[in-house]
C-alpha cells in the first residue's frame, strides 16, 4: 500500500497525507466531512520520485492566528498551506513552495531528479523546520542525503548538515579509498524527533549505498546507521553514536527516537531511546549522548 499516513488533530480538525500523488487532507474530526483538499503538481519531478509512499504532515503555530501545515513532497519540495483553508502561504518560499533540490549541496555527477525525495513527515521546532531525505537503491554511487532546515516563516533555508562528511570536515576519513567522494544516500527517510526545551533535533540515519553491498565504500561509513544530535538552529552536532559501523545488511532504524524522562539510582534524565531492527534498545542521555 501507498497510504501509511497518521493524522494529526488539532483543533476538532484532522489532517493527514493520502495516496500517491500526496494529497493533503483536512477533515472535520467529529463528521468525517471534508474541509478542504490540496494537491500539489509536481509533474516530471513527482513521475521519477523515487518513494511515493508517506506517512503524514506536520502543524504550526505562531499562537497568533497563523496556522501553517507543512510537508515535504515526493519531488522534494518544501509546501507551506493555511491549516484553516488550504491555500498555499504566500509569504513562504515562492508562492508556498520552497524547491529544496536547489538547496543541496551535490557533488553527484547527473541529474539528481528522481535520486532524491522524501517519505516522511518534518519535524518542526523553535520555529525551524527539518526534512530528511528518502533515496532510490543504486549499486554504488547517489546522491548524498543532506538534512536541511529552514525559517518555518519565511521557508529561507537556515543550515543544511552533511550526513556523508565531506573532505575536510570531521567523518569523512571513515570513508577509505575516497569512498566518501561518490557514496550517496544516509538519509532520514523515517520519522524522527525534537526536544523543543533543550533546542535539539535527533536524526536517525539510514546506511550508504547500496545497503546490501559495501564492497565500493570501505571503512566505518560516518554517520550512516547513527543516532545523530544536532543543535536545531544552527545545525551544529552535539554528539553522535554510530549503531552499525559498514552495514551491509540494511541495519537501518525505521523508529523515531523516543524522547522520556526517566531516572537512573533516583537521578533524573532526560533520556532517548533508539529501537532498532535488531531488537536492541539504545538508551542515552538527549543531553550529551552518554549511554
């Protein structure tokens, strides 16, 4: 099936993503009546989309009357809509819409259309908005999986964190033979989460291509299959632990983190716990990344 969406309620209304062509629906939660329905038209972009399965949008407000729901579409746009009619908000991005393929930072060799897209709702906080992109499976080289925020207002782009380090930055020499130069995907193609206190987001990234075969990508792989940390208004890493060093066996972690409060010897911690596809729960400190 194409539709895996969860509706969210806010004010007596529900609000959810259906069907291939990601239409976004707002109903009347006690009626079922439909409010309003918008579809975007992406054309060519939405043909070679490489997932058009996704799981649901994502809702803000300024407290003040403007209501925004927001979702990242299978051709990797950015769309903004008025949550009481539907209508794409006019001062975000172009007319609504902000084109997050211009907003890469691409060093892949061919047109990244149809390499690039995304599955899963935004994650918004502190009045930044965050998407995780979703991939195709190529044999060896793609388009590496950015992160990218943007002004929740305006849709300006505020930072993009580079999930395959490139030269020079920090990682990147766990990536032997210049692996990282042509390794493409670590995406963030499920859902992840905010601590809206602490001002971080918390990503959990996908393995390299092609997650069945590492022959062509020596080497740890930073950050693939890692719970990553970073700081949401300005991209910066706060810590990081790597589950799988060089899968090779899709090892991903489809959950979202899970953020709680919980204490350990009658101390109290702000904790996130990591479930994974191995049945092993990792459980850190959100603040610092200490098991």
């Amino acid at each position: 099936g194409t539709s895996e969406t969860t509706p969210i309620m806010v004010n007596g209304r529900l609000y959810f993503s259906m069907d291939q062509k990601r239409f976004v629906v707002c109903v009347d939660a006690t009626t079922g009546e439909t409010i309003w329905i918008y579809r975007p038209d992406e054309g060519a972009r939405f043909d070679g989309a490489p997932r058009k399965v996704h799981r649901g949008v994502s809702y803000w407000t300024d407290g003040k009357g403007d209501d925004r729901i927001i979702f990242a579409t299978p051709g990797f746009n950015l769309v903004a809509l008025n949550a009481k009619t539907g209508a794409p908000v006019p001062t975000f991005g172009t007319n609504g819409i902000v084109d997050m393929m211009k907003d890469l930072d691409i060093d892949f060799k061919g047109d990244p259309n149809g390499k690039i897209g995304n599955s899963s709702p935004v994650v918004i906080s502190n009045d930044v908005v965050v998407v995780g992109p979703a991939h195709l499976r190529p044999t060896r080289t793609n388009v590496k999986g950015d992160v990218l925020a943007y002004d929740v207002r305006t849709g300006k782009k505020k930072w993009i964190f580079h999930t395959i380090p490139r030269k020079g930055e920090p990682g990147y020499e766990t990536w032997l033979n210049g692996s990282g130069e042509y390794t493409g995907s670590v995406g963030v193609w499920g859902p992840f989460s905010a601590d809206p206190e602490l001002g971080y987001v918390y990503l959990n990234t996908e393995a390299p291509t092609n997650d069945l075969y590492g022959g062509a990508r020596p080497g740890a792989n930073l950050y693939s299959d890692s719970l990553i940390c970073l700081d949401i208004r300005t991209g910066k890493m706060i810590w990081y632990f790597q589950m799988i060093h060089h899968d090779i066996w899709d090892y991903d972690s489809p959950p979202h983190p899970i953020l709680l409060d919980i204490r350990v010897d009658g101390r109290p911690i702000k904790a996130v716990v990591q479930l994974t596809k191995q049945a092993f729960a990792y459980v850190f400190d959100r603040t610092n990344g200490k098991p």
